[in-house]
C-alpha cells in the first residue's frame, strides 16, 4: 500500500490528470445517464471538484481543498494559477477578434459598473450586520468584489484579520456561486453570444467564477469572459482602497 | 512542430503578464492588472499575423488547441482545490453578501447587453 501510496505522491501532477480524468468521465456519465444531458458534464464536474474541496479541507484543515492531502497534492499545480493561465489563454485561440472589439466599450463599462455593484452590496451587508467602521465596511465591500480585492484592501486600510477573512469568505461565496449558478442563469439573461459574456465577465469579475460558469454553460463563450473578468480584481485592488473607501469614509 | 504552438501561447503569457505587473506598479498597487487580458489580445495578434503569413501549420496549432481542450479539467481541478470551507464559515453574513452580489449583476447582464446594442449580432451557436 505504502509503495502505491510513494508512486502517487512522487507523481503527483500524473495522479492529477487520472483522477481528474476520471472526475469528468463520471461527471459525463452522471451528465447523460441521470439527467439526460440537460444538466451539462461539465457543470457537474465542477460541483463534484467542489465538494471534493470541502472533503479535503475538513480532512486537513488546510486551505488548498483538496489538494491539501498529500497524494492529490498535484490538483494544486494542474488547477492552480500558472496552468489555469496558461489555459485561458489558449482558449483566446478561436476568438473573433471583430467582437471583441465591437464589444470592447461596453465590456469596459461593465467591469466599473460590476466592481461598484459588489461593492456597495458588501457595504450594505455589512451595515446590516452591524458594522459600522470604515474601514471594516470597505474591506466586506472588497471582498464581495473578488476574494482578492478584499484582503488587498484590508491590508493597504489596516483592518482586523477577522474581518479579512470574512470579505474573503464572502469572494469565494461569490465566486462558487458563479461557477454553479451561470449555466442554469444563462438563458434567463441572454448569456449565448460574446458581447453578452463580455459583459458577464465585467460584472461578475471573479475569473475563476466566470471561467467555469462560462465552460458550463457554453465553452465557446470562454474566451470572452476571462478576457474581461481578468481586468476585474486589478481594477478593484485599484478603486477600493482609494476612491470607494474615499466615499464610504465621507458618509459614515 | 507541436512545441512551436505551445511556445507562441507562452511567449504571449509572460509578456502579457509582464505588462499586467508594469501597469499595477505604474499606478502603484501591488496587483497585475489584466495580464490575462492582455496575453490573449497578444496571442490573438500573433495567431493572426502568423496565420496569414501562412506561418503557422497545423502541428503548431494543435499546440495551442491542446491546450484550450484541457481547460475545462484544468477548471474542475481548480475548484476542487477551493477554500470550500472557510467560504463556509464565513457565516451568513458572507454568504448573504455573495448571493446578493451574484444574483444582482447576473441581472444586471441583459440590462448592459441590452443597451447600446451594435448594428448586427451573430449568435455564438
């Protein structure tokens, strides 16, 4: 058992591509059999990684899901920033370059209008809960923004590390939300064409939300998501610790 | 040959991301903005110009369609190293601010793709 158990860990990125492989054929089989294809594999798959998430952050306590038991250890490098990245970008490859241009003022319309939609949802959240600090409002702002944005922001203002880790539990919420909620979304809000994910990335902003509501839903539609998403948690890291925390410091 | 596909993607990467980290330092924030973004316009360009030149063979761009195939696993093994649990704990509070935060800018989608609509729209389909 031991020497299986070395051969796993020592290969770790190998032991990755096999179970993630056989994640997305169950996913698949689940997809056609169970539910005749109107729940899409891939969505499934992503709920299943999910939950396998949860397993291995009760198991470990760590904070990398899954990836936090030794033998899944290289789910961390095939899911993790660099690759997905890479992958991404890739999918830039089939691209109309036409749309993304004739959609291009919109998009960028769209990430100020998301970014200050999150925000100020966060910021009434947490009025709501009682907070009643600037600084406190401004980084539960943030973190409803992206679970980036949110401890940027709450270190740049000096918040308290409860109330960091609470805008980022509120950005993973977001963002999970989004990769299990845009498939079933998208045909109530016209999510079938570029220009409409172009602007699903600007709101949303989480790339990762984006990327995977968006493969879900429609991998064609991929590309033009993360190509606005990607400007998101920039842009947030960039307004909230100034101009929004300007702005929430004047009324409260 | 495959790795020249492969290549172009990851030239496009770096120097995307490189200009990402440069725009966040120039404006002084210690976060890389749109690299991603930017890498994509950058690969776009470059598939583009080398596909007319007829520079790019078919080997190459399987290299990068290898990579585009392999997104969706790459996606799922990206969720399944999410902090799940501490999203969890977060309690309500955290969980009330993501639901509202998503159901209200999905709703705002078909409001933004709804105004100032271009002349034409190709369905993706």
């Amino acid at each position: 058992m031991d020497s299986i158990k070395n051969v796993l860990i020592e290969n770790s990125l190998v032991t990755a591509f096999a179970l993630i492989g056989l994640t997305m054929y169950l996913s698949y089989f689940i997809s056609t059999k169970l539910t005749r294809g109107k729940l899409h594999g891939s969505a499934i798959a992503i709920m299943l990684g999910l939950l396998l998430a949860y397993y291995g952050g009760t198991v470990t306590g760590g904070e990398k899901g899954l990836a936090d038991i030794s033998i899944f250890a290289g789910i961390g490098i095939m899911g993790g920033g660099m690759l997905r990245d890479l992958a991404i970008i890739s999918t830039a490859f089939g691209v109309n370059f036409n749309q993304v241009k004739s959609a291009g003022a919109i998009g960028f319309l769209s990430l100020f209008i998301g970014i200050f939609l999150s925000f100020f949802i966060g910021v009434i959240v947490a009025l709501s809960f009682g907070y009643s600090n600037a600084v406190d409002i401004t980084t539960i702002g943030a973190g409803t923004a992206t679970y980036i944005v949110g401890p940027v922001t709450g270190s740049a203002l000096g918040a308290s590390s409860e109330v960091i880790t609470l805008s980022i539990a509120a950005g993973l919420i977001k963002s999970m939300l989004t990769m299990i909620f845009t498939p079933f979304a998208a045909k109530f809000i016209g999510l079938n064409n570029p220009r409409s994910a172009m602007i699903f990335g600007g709101l949303m902003g989480t790339t990762s939300g984006t990327a995977a509501g968006l493969a879900a839903t429609d991998p064609k539609l991929v590309p033009y998501g993360a190509m606005t998403a990607t400007f998101y948690t920039g842009l947030g890291c960039l307004l909230c610790p100034s101009l929004l925390y300007f702005i929430i410091q004047l009324t409260f | 040959m495959v790795i020249y596909g492969v290549a172009i993607l990851a030239i496009s990467m770096l120097i995307g991301v490189s200009a990402g980290e440069l725009i966040g330092t120039l404006i002084g924030i210690d976060s890389n903005i749109g690299g991603v973004g930017l890498s994509m316009i950058i690969l776009i360009v470059a598939v583009n110009s080398l596909s007319k030149k007829g520079r790019l063979k078919k080997p190459s761009q399987d290299g990068i369609a290898f990579w585009s195939a392999i997104y969706i696993p790459i996606v799922v093994a990206m969720a399944a190293q999410q902090n799940v649990v501490a999203a969890i704990k977060g309690g309500p509070l955290a969980v009330l601010a993501g639901v509202l935060a998503v159901l209200i800018s999905f709703a705002a989608v078909p409001i933004l793709s709804k105004s100032n609509k271009p002349k034409k729209e190709n369905a993706s389909k």
